[in-house]
C-alpha cells in the first residue's frame, strides 16, 4: 500500500510538472507577433492590449483578427508609431493560429512643446509643473506622457483646492507626414478655495467643545487635502471613535470660495479590557492586563488600570489622563503604582506616584515633563534598605519608520534625564542619563540590517543608597546575548552583584529573509554595566544565530547565542517577540 501510494503522488507531481510546462506554450503558440525592427517597449505595449489569445478555431479567429487590428494600432499609436506596416495572417487549424507582422517604422518625435500655469496657482510654489523629461522637443511622441501631464495639473489643483480652475488650451497635434507632434498645455488655476468652519456630527458622547480642540486650522486658510487628512488621521488614533469621515465639498461654497467642512465621528465602546500572555527566556511566562475606560466625561478625561505578573517581577498600575489643547500632542497622566521585583537575591519593592505632561512637537519629536515620588525598598548584594526619592525629570523621544509592526526601515531616538536631591524631598542626590538608538534598514527586499545602542550613567554621592530600579545591570534578551538576565553587573566583597553606575550595550544583526515571513539571523552584542567608566574599554561580548517568523504582532525570535567571556560566557537559547526598533 505504501508503495502504491508513493507511485501515485509521483505520477501526480510530474503531471503538474508537465502541465505547467505545456500550458502556457499552448496559450503562447496561439499568436505569433513579429516586429520589424524588435522593439521591447512596443512588444510589451501589443500583448497588454491584446491580452491573452484564447483556443479559436479557424473561423472564429478570422473573427477575432479584425478586433486584434485595432488593439494594435491602438498600441502603436500610443507609443508614437503612425506610419507602421501590419500584416495579419490566419493559420488554419484547431486551434488556429493568428501571425502578425508588424514594420514600425520611425516613431513621432515631439516638435513644439510649450506647458504654461496662469492663475492665482503662480504664486504658490508647491504648486508644481508636470515634470518635463518626457516631453521635450527632439523626445518620441508617448501618450501616456501627455495624459499624465494633464492629469498632473487636475490633481494639484484638487490637492491645493482650485476648483474652478482648467485648461485654456490642450492640444496634441500630430502631422505623420513629417512624423512631428506638437503639444500645447495652459492650465488656468483661477482663485483657490478657502478651508471654511468645521461641524461635527456626533452621538453627543463628547462636547462640541472638546471636538473642536482637534482642528488645527482656522476658517479662511488655504484649502489643502494634507490639513483634511491630518484631522482625519488626528481623530482616528486619538482612541475615542470608532468611524471618522471627513468631508469638504465644494459645491457648497461660500460667496466668499469657504469650503465648509462637515466631520462624521462615532464613538468606540466605552470600556476594554485588554488580556495577554508573553514569553521571554529573561523572565519567563508572563500575564498581562488592562483595562481603560476611553472617556469618563464629555471632556474627553481617561482612566484605566494595568498590570503584569511573571514570576520575577509583578506590578499593578491605575491612572487619569487628561487631554489638553490641543488633545492630540497634548495631554496630562496622574498616575500611582506598586511593583515587585525578585530575581536571584536581589529585591526590589516600589510604591510610586507620577504626574507627566506629553507633548508632540511640529517635528514629530515627544517630549515628556515628569515628576515622580517614589520610595523603594531594596537589597541588592550588600546594599540593603529604603530609599525616599522626588524625581523631576524630562525625556524626548523620536520614530520614524515604514510600517508599525514589522517595517523595513526605520529608526528609535530616546533620552531621559532625572535626578533628586537631598534638600528637596529625597534621601540621596542622584543625577542619571539614558540614551537609547535603534536603526534598521533593508537592501533589495531580502537583506536586513539593524543596529541599537544603549548608553546610561548615573552621579551620585552614596551609590549604597541608590535604590535597585536606578543602577544598571546588563546580559539577556534584550540587551547582550550570550548572557544570563541582568548577569553584567560589578560585584561586591562578597561576590555578590551590585550593578553600575554606567552602562553602554551595542548590537549589529544580518537577517536573511528566505521565505515571506522568514528570515535568517546573524548578530554580534557588546557591552558591560560598571562602576567607572574606563571599565566599558573591555565590553563582554556574545555572538550566535537565530531564525524569525513575524507574526501579526511582530517577529517572533529565537536565538542560540555565545558569551565569549571564559567566566560568564557559554551558550544560550534566546527567545522573545515584539517589535525590534
């Protein structure tokens, strides 16, 4: 039975193979097209115009020949061919067998071409002209060429709201005598349009008020769809509504050229709650949940709970945010948490409240104004105790990247800075900096290549008072492979890790991407966590390899890795998901 079953699917898999094989040279055999002299560009333009020539017998095909005879000219003359020859020629049979032969001839070459703006579109200079490297004098005359110069000026014009504007003259005339064409676009813009007041259609869920604080222009400014599509785009990632549609139409313009604006908004659900499990070889399972309540009043005021539990660490959170003006780069988050961290035999417990006040700026870069009262009680190798701190503190940070979950370029810019001192609410004076870098970038589709960065240090004038949370460890997932979790670290008397004041990580990945979701991983890691910075002159290093798959929600990555130190070093397994910049 095995046998026969093996004898069967080979059977089938040279069927398929031969009917790949053959089919195609079946449709192929159906047309016979000779260009006299061959030209790429015209035999591609002929077959899209004739499509795929199906079985006909010889009948039909003499038939279908008369209907072949204008696609080809259509072809030809889209190109700039008018004085062709065209020989066609049913071979009998069944199928039948339609050969054409086809003498080009010298194409149409552009003689006069004069493209010209008038109107108020003059004086704008992103109002641009259609690109003229296609249509110059001495070029061969391409239709696609001059449709898309026109379209050009139509687009613009509906871009940057002329709406009254059009084209005084448009002309393409074509003498095949001389083989010469000359072209004539004017495009008239006439006034441009005006962005009127902004009406919003709403469940009354939200003030009117409220809703208004999202509109960046004022009535009377130009007309752009770039200022329509941001409100759109504003409203939809603010985490409020379910469906938002923006309408401005001209047909109900003002005597004034105001384009009024009407926006549709429907509210999301009121509450989610949001529940996750998560693996990492640093911490292990973990759960994770949340819970938000997307407005508590029609003032658009937020409150929500969060928490997480892995078997080293455990935290809950609960916190209000208020939007400000405007909500959508503006906001204030009041928030009080208390976490637990246990690993190895260090222990960390936090009891914390925060007060913070984002801000977008015009250049996409976020800043986050800080203060937070914390108090933590620690043990970490010697160090053992609590420490009060009153930390103000201020971080920007930037990304840019193609797409969210998975993009192919892109790159993280982040810094923070906090401290406390001893004279303001806090038991010990504390000055720290982070920095972290991410980039990535892709070379002809298959080819990855990510770098990341990440640079803290800490000044102090009792680093044994210094709480757990605020020294730097470094080793794991996310930070030097090769490594346990949090292994680099300085030692006390004791042998005993007591984390750095400084820490400087660094990361180059190759991945190889062999199938669409797929690749193959290469990397290198480098760093260390001290307690003064020339030690970071001898970084622990670790190298290995990996595979990705990239799930919905990210990739997905699992890597064998190899500490190069002869004390700490050994191989690993690796295993984490999320986003990698």
């Amino acid at each position: 039975m095995r046998l026969l079953a093996t004898n069967k699917a080979w059977l089938l898999g040279w069927g398929l193979l031969l009917l790949v094989l053959v089919v195609p040279r079946v449709g192929a055999s159906n047309l016979e097209l000779i260009l006299e002299p061959e030209n790429s560009a015209v035999r591609t333009n002929v077959e899209a115009y004739l499509g795929e020539v199906a079985n006909r017998n010889t009948r039909e095909m003499r038939r279908y020949a008369r209907f072949a005879r204008g696609e080809i000219e259509k072809a030809l003359e889209a190109l700039g061919y008018y004085n062709y020859q065209m020989e066609l020629t049913v071979e009998e049979g069944d199928p039948a067998r339609l050969r054409v032969v086809v003498e080009t001839g010298e194409p149409v070459m552009l003689g006069y071409v004069s493209i010209g703006l008038v109107g108020e579109a003059l004086q704008q200079p992103e109002f641009t002209l259609p690109s003229t490297a296609q249509l110059r004098r001495g070029q061969p005359l391409n239709h696609s060429h001059y449709e898309s110069a026109k379209r050009h000026f139509r687009n613009q014009a509906l871009t940057y709201g002329y709406f009254s504007s059009g084209f005084t003259v448009q002309e393409l005339l074509i003498d095949p005598e001389v083989d010469i064409a000359d072209i004539t676009l004017h495009f008239d813009s006439g006034p441009r349009y005006r962005l009127g007041p902004v009406s919003f259609d709403h469940e009354g869920k939200l003030d009117e008020a409220f809703l208004q604080r999202f509109v960046r222009f004022v009535p009377g400014m130009p007309y752009s769809t770039q200022q329509l599509a941001e409100l759109s785009r504003e409203l939809r990632e603010s985490g409020y509504f379910r469906e938002v549609l923006v309408d401005a139409d001209p047909d109900e313009v003002d005597e004034d050229l105001h384009v009024p604006v009407e926006v549709l908004v429907r509210a999301r659900k009121p509450r989610t709650l949001n529940l996750g499990l998560g693996f990492s070889t640093d911490i292990g399972p973990r759960a994770s949940a949340g819970w938000v309540q997307h407005w508590v009043n029609p003032r658009g005021l937020r409150r929500g709970v969060d928490t997480q539990v892995s078997e080293p660490q455990q935290s809950i959170s609960g916190w209000y945010e208020f939007p400000l003006d405007p909500p959508m780069t503006d906001k204030l988050r009041i928030s009080s948490s208390v976490e637990n961290e246990y690993f190895n035999i260090q222990r960390s417990r936090r009891y914390g409240a925060a007060i913070q006040w984002f801000y977008r700026h015009s250049n996409n870069w976020e800043r986050v104004l800080s203060l937070r009262g914390e108090r933590e009680e620690f043990r970490v190798g010697e160090d053992d105790g609590a420490t009060w701190l009153t930390l103000p503190g201020i971080g920007y940070g930037y990304f840019q990247g193609d797409r969210r979950v998975d993009p192919t370029r892109g790159y993280r810019l982040q810094i923070d800075v906090e401290g406390s001192r001893q004279d303001y609410f806090s038991d010990v004076d504390i000055l720290q900096v982070t920095f972290l870098a991410r980039g990535l970038t892709t070379l002809w589709d298959h080819h990855r290549f990510l770098a990341r960065f990440r640079a803290g240090g800490t000044a102090t004038n009792e680093f044994n008072r210094v709480p757990a949370s605020l020294r730097f460890f470094a080793g794991g997932d996310q930070s030097v492979r090769g490594y346990g979790y949090q292994e680099l670290a300085p030692e006390g008397s004791d042998g005993r890790l007591i984390g750095g004041r400084y820490l400087a990580t660094a990361g180059l990945e190759y991945q190889y991407a062999f199938a669409e979701r797929w690749r193959w991983a290469f990397f290198v890691d480098a760093g260390d966590a001290v307690l003064e910075p020339e030690d970071l002159q001898e970084p622990k290093v670790g190298v290995g390899t990996g595979i990705r798959w990239v799930s919905p929600v990210g990739p997905l990555r699992l890597d064998i890795a190899q500490g190069l130190d002869d004390d700490l070093g050994g191989w690993r397994i690796h295993f984490t998901l999320g986003p990698e910049i």
